[in-house]
C-alpha cells in the first residue's frame, strides 16, 4: 500500500510518491525524467525530452480557453541528497523511504526532495485533471538546478510561447516571490603534497551536530558552518603549537547547503598530546558558547590517529590562513526589503586531495556588482596565497517588476481563496525565473509553493493542508487565466 494514500490532494500525492520512488539527485536524474515522460505518454500530451533530460509537456486549452494566451508551469526534478550520519541509505540507487502522520510528509533519515518534487507532482496532477478549467499549458521540468541551474541554461525554447511563468519552487505558503538573488560557484585550490612525518603525533578533530540547511532560505540564521568553523579551529591550534601539520580536511558534499560536519587530520609535534586535548575541550566550549540558541548541539571532538604523512608546516600555515580569511555568511542586508539577505557566500564543500586543498562556494546576491565583488575578495585571497579560483554555474538574478499582471492574478485568487491577502517578497534563495526570463523576453512571473522547512537538510519536511491549499491556489490562478 502507498505510504501517502489517504492525503489530499489525492492525485498530488500519488505523483510525488512515484517521484519519490527512484533516485534523482542533481547529475542523476535520467529516472526520473523518464518516469515524467511515461506520464505524458500515459496521459497522451505532446512532450519533449531534451538530451540533459529536461521534459516539456503541453497541454491545450480547455473549451473556451482555447484562445486564452499560454502560461508556463515550471519546477526541477532534481534534489539534494543529504543524509543522517548513521543512514546506509544509496541515495543515487535507491528512492526515499518516506513517512506521514497526516500532517506533515518527510523521508526517513534524508532529504524528501520536496524541493522541488512537490512542484513537479502538482503540475503532472493538473495535466491529468481534464475537468480544470486553464489555458493552453506549457509544463517545464528542468533537472540540475541545484548544481547551478544547468538544465535552465540548457532549455531550448524552441516550442514555447508562453509570456507567463508561474515557478512552484518557493517554500513559505502565501508569500509570493517576485525577485531573488543571482548567483555563481567558485571552485579553489591550494596546492600542496604531503610529505611523510618525522616522529608528530596524529589526531582525528571532528565538528559535527550542526543544523547545516539551505545557503540561500537558512543563511541568515546564524548557523555556524563546520567548514569556516574547522579552518579557525585549525589555525588557532597552529598558534598554540607551532609545526602544526596538516593530513586531512573535508566537509559537505554541496556548495548550496551550510555545511553540518567537517573532520580534520593533524599532526603535531610529539608530547603535545595532552595539552592538545585540553585546547580542544577549551575551543569545544568556545563553539558552544557562541553558538547556543542556533545551533545548540555543536560540538569538537579529537581523538589519537595514526597517521604516516602530512603536509609541511609551511604549507600548512599558508591554508590555514587562507581559511581564517576568507568571508562565510551574510554580507549584506537588501534596502528595498527589510529582512531579506542581499549578498551572501557559503562554502559548502573542501576536501583535502593528492595536490592540494579544493574548496567550493556558492555566491549569492540580488546586486550583480556585489556578486562581482565577493568574486573579486576570494579570488584575491586564494591567488595571494598561490592558489587558484574557477568559476562556473553563474546564474543571474530576477529583477523586481513594479508592473505584473501576473502578479495581480495571483494576489486577486489568493484573496479569493483564503480570504486574506498574501505577502510580496523576494528570496536570497536562488530560482530559476531569471534565467528564463532572459530566455523569453517580456515574461512575466511569480514563484510560489506549499510549506517546506529545513530544505537540502534531513529534517525537511512538506506539510499536507498547505499542499491542497497551494494546489486549490495553482487552479484558481489557471482559471482567472482566461
């Protein structure tokens, strides 16, 4: 029996469960692009699967709609593929083990890929539904938006017409996004190899117990990053024992989400043992410290290791430093609306390999010359210590319209349907109507959702009644469409 039979929207839920049903994270989503285009198939509408799998269906007008000009629903069949630390779960093999008490849907120990599979399940039910009445529909499912938007970048606009664009890839029922932040990856490195050690004692450090979450929706929470927090932990380290070696560092596996829990190899000169672990419990009571009402089960930890090579001291202090330097978080706040992060970076991903010590981060911001200044800093920082930055996956961002039909349409259903007035806002999050609307000039486009929390986390989680409220709002606005 299908976990979430019984929850309504019926049809919804059905979809998203089949979704859910194979693997599709980001760079793995051949499956599930598959299993839309059976859907369209199966309900006889024309489609198109591109070669990087992005699907479109169209679906023409019902009876007197049929003149009424088209509009654009649109989502990512990608997700993130984070997962609990004691979870064996092969998330590129295996689908979700989800989970429901009627209010609230999640996937037991990983993401639930309600970003932005719940987006793609309430457009297939609207194509399945031949009693709604809507205009001639254009359905767009794009694949690897959170590596980067590729599949945005990628879509052939060949075929499509419309000059409205409804985007069901926000997160907080009843406010409705009309702008959000442009962003790039930034992928670094420092060179260095290891060499072998000359009688230093190993340790295993471990930051773990963090909150972690989405870096554009979580950024502003204050939540510690293990990765920036490790770097600082190392480097103070450095200062109370010199020759401090560096073996290993790693942490996160996406540059978009805050990064949970970093581990780290050192080494350092022999008979340091016990005031090592004494610096560690004294920085562990630091970081809970300054963390307490954020991110309260941070904790640093260390261990003996046995390790046979690291980096030289020299090298060691060189990305230590670097580390300490570079910028993490909030960097500034958007004038025009009060709350909202305008300018961000995370770095969500570092590893420490055979040539030196990769690292990524995602930049964010709303102002294209600020974006090119957090550019600029990083760059400026890797390259003075001999490393080097390459930039991918730059995405632009969606500039408010004071003039929006759309937006009219929307705000006038939503009334109609709740009976109170939704929220105008803008997210720091990224989306992908700013690519699109470059593609298709003069568009016009809202971004809107059912509630999900802690997105690209294992704790996220889609509530039900927002999802039928959500889905009964998407109709509405498809019937005003005429």
């Amino acid at each position: 029996m299908a976990v979430l039979s019984g929850l309504k929207p019926a049809k919804v839920f059905e979809y998203f469960e089949a979704l859910c049903s194979v693997p599709h994270g980001s760079g793995n989503t051949k499956q599930v692009s598959d299993l839309c285009v059976g859907f369209a198939k199966e309900l006889g509408l024309r489609y198109r699967q591109e070669p990087c799998n992005n699907v479109i269906i169209w679906k023409d007008g019902s009876a007197g709609y049929e003149d009424a000009a088209p509009i654009m629903l649109q989502g990512h069949m990608d997700m993130v593929c984070a997962k609990t630390d004691d979870c064996t779960k092969d998330m590129a093999k295996e689908g979700l083990d989800l989970r429901t008490d009627g209010q609230w849907v999640w996937a037991d120990r990983t993401t639930l890929g309600g970003d932005n599979g719940i987006a793609v399940a309430m457009i297939l039910a609207i194509l399945a539904d031949d009693a709604l009445p809507h205009p001639p529909i254009e359905a767009v499912f794009t694949v690897e938006e959170e590596v980067g938007m590729d599949g945005a970048h990628a879509l052939d606009p060949a075929g499509l017409h419309s000059r409205k664009l409804l985007n069901l890839d926000s997160e907080e029922e009843g406010v409705f996004t009309v702008c959000c932040a442009g962003g790039m990856r930034l992928d670094c490195l420092l060179p260095g190899t290891a060499q072998p050690l000359k009688g230093e004692t190993g340790f295993h450090l471990t930051i773990s117990g963090l909150h972690g979450g989405h870096s554009g929706c979580d950024i502003n929470l204050g939540r510690a990053s293990a990765n920036q927090q490790m770097g600082r932990v190392l480097y103070s380290a450095m200062e109370r024992f010199p020759g401090l070696r560096l073996a290993d560092i790693r942490g996160g596996r996406f540059d978009n989400v805050i990064c949970p829990r970093s581990e780290a190899l050192a080494a350092l000169p022999a008979g340091s043992g016990e005031e090592f672990q004494a610096f560690v419990r004294e920085f562990d009571a630091i970081l809970k410290n300054e963390y307490a009402g954020c991110d309260d089960g941070i904790a640093l930890t260390c261990e003996r290791a046995d390790l046979t090579a690291a980096l030289d001291a020299q090298t060691t202090s060189r990305m230590l430093h670097v580390l300490l330097a570079l910028p993490q978080g909030v960097q500034a706040m958007s004038a025009d609306f009060p709350g909202l992060v305008q300018t961000s970076l995370n770095l969500g991903v570092m590893a420490l390999e055979g040539d030196g010590l990769h690292f990524s981060y995602a930049v964010r911001s709303s102002v294209a010359s600020q974006k090119a200044m957090l550019e600029q800093r990083v760059r400026s920082i890797v390259e003075y210590a001999g490393g080097r930055v390459d930039k991918r996956s730059e995405y632009p961002a969606w500039q408010y319209q004071r003039q929006s039909r759309l937006r009219d349409t929307v705000a006038g259903a939503y009334e109609a349907v709740y009976g109170r007035k939704g929220v105008i806002a803008g997210t720091h999050g990224g989306l992908e109507c700013g690519l699109l609307m470059e593609k298709f000039p003069g568009m016009d486009a809202v971004s809107l959702g059912p509630e999900l929390h802690d997105v690209h986390s294992p704790r996220e989680r889609l509530n039900v009644p927002s999802t039928q409220r959500t889905y009964e709002l998407v109709c509405e606005v498809l019937r005003r469409s005429r």
